[in-house]
C-alpha cells in the first residue's frame, strides 16, 4: 500500500485557469483538491510552495525501437520510457509496425508485449500501411477493445507504407463508423517524387536537398485532400507533426481536422542543415523556415494546434555518420526527454499563458485519444500523474542531467526547465531532478472499449 501523499501549496495549473491549492493522492489517484488541506501523521507531505504543479504530460507521439530504413531508433520502450518520464511524460502514444502477412492485432499484439516492459503508461496507434479488406474488417473490433486510433500516410510509397486517396477515403470511412479517429502522415507523395528526382539523379549528399526534396506544398496538398475526405466520411482526421504554414492554413478550412506540430518545428529551422552536425536535423517532414516557426506558435496561441508531440524517432551520432546520399539519412530526431521541458522555458521567456500549455500538453491529447477519464487534468478521481516544477532553477544547466541513451540532442544550449518531482499514477518516479526506481507502466485503452 502506497502512503497518502500531500503536496501543499503549488499553483495548480489546469487547461482552463491556475489556482494555489493542495492535492492528496491516495493510492493511485488524486483524492481531493482544495484550499489548506490538513495534514495527518500518516502523510507523506511535499512542500509546493513558490513551485508549478502540472498534469502529467502525455506524448501522443513517439516511436520506440522501430525499424527505419536500414537501422532502428536508438530507444526501446525500456530506455526511451525512463526518459520521458525525467521529462515529465507520464503517457506515451506509440505505434504499431504492420510487418508482411500480419493483421492488425497480429501487429497490435507484438508492440503490446513490447510496451509492458515501459515505466511509462503506453498508449498504441494501430498502423494500417497496408490497404487490404480484411484489416479493415479488423477496425470494429480494436475500437471496442479500446485501440481507436489508426495511422496511414500518404507517402513512403518506396516502403510499401503509403496508401492512396482513395484508399484512405475508404479507411476513413470505416473509422468514423466505428467512432475512431484516423491519423495521418501527409505529405502528398507525387510533389515529393517530383521535387526529389533531380536531386536524386545527380546523387546529393548535403542535407539540405533532405528540405528541398519535401517542399511546403506537399503538406498543404496532402491536407486539402485529407480535409475533403474528412468532410464526405465524418471522420475525425489527426494531421501528425503539421510542419508549415501552408499547411496550417489550409486546415482552417476543414473543421474535423486535429492538429499537432512538434518542438522541433518550433524551436529549430532549416538553416540547421548548413551545420557540421546537420544531418543528425533530418526527419520527415523535414525543418522549415522562421516564418513557419511564427504561424505555428500564432496556431498554439489562437487554438487551432490541438496538440504537441515529440515524434521521438532518436538516432546517435553513428547512425547518421558517413558519406550516405540525402534520401538514405535516417529519418528521426530524440524529443521526448525534452518535449515539456522545452515548451515551458519558451512559454515562460514568452509569457504565455501557462493554462494554454497544460491544455495542449495535457487535456487535449487525452480527450481526442479516450482517455481522459484518467489521464489529462488533476481532478478527483483520475490518476494522480503529475509534476513539480520549479522555476528559479537555471534553465541552461540541463543537459548533464538528461536521462536519454542518445549521445547527442537537438537542443543543446536552449533553454529547459524540466521537473523537481514527477508523480505517475502515485508513485514518485522522480525526485530532486533524479530518477527513481518505478514500477512497470500500464498499457492505456480508450473509453470506447467495451
């Protein structure tokens, strides 16, 4: 049995509003909130004074140990779970890999085994990357067990992972019936074969045609026509790590559209491609200009990004070392140790509101996957994830902290404000800045399941 924990006094904040208050946790979950909450003997009592206290993060997007073109990303769900949770990620939102001859369950089943061995609770998106009429038919059934979020892409086509429109509009289709949410890699694949060819052809090493080959217009092509899809199935479509503003613009036209961009396409720009270490920048889509920075952090501010996640698809030095053509770099970036760190640093420097970060960070990614019946805000009655922060501490001196297998990360000489203590489901997993031993995770279902 766990002991009662009381945290006294921090700026509680929520999606909507920050208020001083006290939280008991008892078991699990958060038993009460309120205004001088009396201590007795048998607390545990932590001193939050002066100190932000925020729901757990959930990261509605990661890739842990997956294959990428002739390698694999550097986490598995052992190591990269330790450090999001150093980072205050409470949940991740993983992946399935559809390998050949598998059906979705098949695949679900695997990456399920997988994830059991994570410190984090883990959610997981089922990836269809193939389009046949049995996987569908699987659809139905994984919403009412609780798996009702399903990625495709609309390129990748050299990987076999890409389905056409057509396709897509059929899968939507099914999901929306199923009361599902699609979520889709969009780039369109014709404007990306096209602006690569050239480059291609004269056998391009500089990193630079990695941006070149993936120009703006691909994303902004690929959402008008997923948005039209949206329209005619009434299926809720989740644009993954939306990148320009081209891209954003042309999903205010389309209401059923979720959006979610990443801390690298706001705090990083193309022009990291011109550095010595400018291929370890690469991952699709690729870094954009300082004007895509602006309209994505003006898409927080106004609401119209739903959601923040890291796209963790980590690789060392040596996986990207060597003389390799600019389609052959793998793609992928370490993110998730950093994703809320970063963001409340550059909220705070900016004086934006922190109830916003919490909303984006936290609420919004819960209610659009199903689970914010636990997960999401600090309520009575949910799970009791969450975390200190406090503010005076030096936000440049992080990096010989950072709990990561990586020999290297994006944000070297940013600044960060990662969390004195992290709570998940109860249980401390970090104190004084440090890991703790923790319990296994728990595998997450949605609200739908039956």
């Amino acid at each position: 049995m766990m002991k009662d924990i009381l945290i006294k006094g921090g700026r509680v904040v929520h999606a909507h509003e920050i208020d001083q208050a006290d939280i008991l946790i008892r078991g699990e979950q958060i038993f009460r909130l309120g205004k001088e909450l009396a201590p007795s003997p048998d607390h545990e009592v932590i001193d939050a004074h002066d100190k932000l206290v925020f729901p757990g993060v959930i990261d509605p997007h990661t890739h842990m140990g997956i294959p990428i073109k002739s390698g694999q990303s550097a986490d598995d769900f052992v190591s990269g779970s330790r450090s999001a949770l150093h980072g205050g990620v409470t949940s991740i939102l993983d992946f399935t890999v559809l390998e050949k001859d598998q059906t979705l369950r098949e695949s679900l089943e695997f990456r399920m085994a997988l994830a059991s061995q994570a410190t984090c609770d883990v959610g997981l998106h089922i990836n269809v990357s193939r389009f046949e009429k049995p996987l569908l038919a699987e659809i139905p059934g994984l919403v009412a067990k609780g798996f009702n979020s399903f990625k495709t892409f609309t390129t990748y086509e050299e990987a076999g992972m890409m389905l056409s429109y057509d396709q897509i509009e059929e899968l939507a289709g099914v999901i929306a019936r199923s009361d599902g949410i699609l979520m889709v890699h969009s780039e369109d694949n014709d404007i990306i074969q096209r602006a690569s060819a050239p480059h291609i052809e004269h056998h391009e090493i500089h990193t630079r045609f990695h941006g070149l080959s993936r120009p703006a217009q691909a994303e902004a092509a690929a959402i008008s026509k997923l948005g039209e899809i949206s329209q005619r199935t009434g299926c809720t479509i989740y644009i993954v790590h939306l990148n320009t503003a081209e891209g954003l613009a042309m999903a205010a036209n389309f209401p059923r559209l979720k959006l979610e961009t990443c801390p690298h396409y706001l705090f990083l720009n193309d022009s990291y491609y011109d550095r010595p270490d400018g291929r370890m920048y690469v991952a699709s889509p690729p870094l954009r200009k300082p004007t895509d920075q602006k309209a994505l952090l003006d898409g927080i501010i106004n609401g119209q990004i739903h959601t923040l996640g890291s796209d963790h698809c980590p690789f060392c030095l040596a996986d990207k070392d060597g003389d390799l053509l600019f389609q052959d770099i793998p793609n992928g970036m370490g993110g998730v140790e950093t994703l809320f760190p970063t963001l409340l640093a550059h909220f705070i420097q900016k004086q934006l509101p922190l109830d916003l970060l919490s909303k984006i960070t936290s609420a919004q990614p819960a209610e659009i996957f199903g689970i914010a019946d636990r997960k999401g805000s600090l309520e009575p009655g949910k799970d009791a994830d969450l975390l200190i922060v406090d503010t005076q501490q030096d936000p440049l001196s992080w990096e010989k902290r950072l709990h990561t297998t990586l020999d290297w990360n994006a944000y070297s000489g940013q600044a960060a404000l990662f969390p004195e203590c992290v709570f998940r489901r109860g249980e401390q997993v970090v104190s004084n800045y440090k890991l703790l031993p923790a319990a296994p995770g728990k595998i997450l279902r949605s609200r739908l399941a039956r």
